[in-house]
C-alpha cells in the first residue's frame, strides 16, 4: 500500500487550483490597514494565474485539490 501524500497547509492558505488544473494565487497588501492603500493597488488583480515551474511545484504541494 502506498503512503498517503500530505498537503503543504500554507500553500493551501494562499493557492487555489481551479477544475481545469489551473493554480491562482491572492494578491498580498490587501487584507487590512486599507484605508492607508491607493484605490488603484486594492482594485484590480485580486487572483493572479500562476505559470511555468512554479505552478507545477504547487501542483505537488497540493495532491487533492
């Protein structure tokens, strides 16, 4: 019997891996103080697409999703 793979709990936090096997990561500097922060910084790109060799290193991180 094999082992069961375990998933990494911080990428879990920070990644997300949509049905077509795509990897998003949330944008940082935007989670509180926001008053301080331009409107421009707070509005656009919240998800970003993750590609190349990092997104494959997270595939791995990420076994179940």
């Amino acid at each position: 019997m094999a082992n069961k793979l375990k998933t990494h709990s911080g990428a879990a936090k920070r990644f997300k891996i949509t049905k077509s096997k795509k990897v998003f990561s949330s944008k940082q500097w935007n989670n509180h103080l926001l008053t301080n922060k331009w409107k421009t910084n707070k509005k656009f790109g919240y998800w970003k697409e993750v590609v190349g060799a990092t997104a494959k290193m997270l595939k791995n991180l990420l076994p179940y999703k």
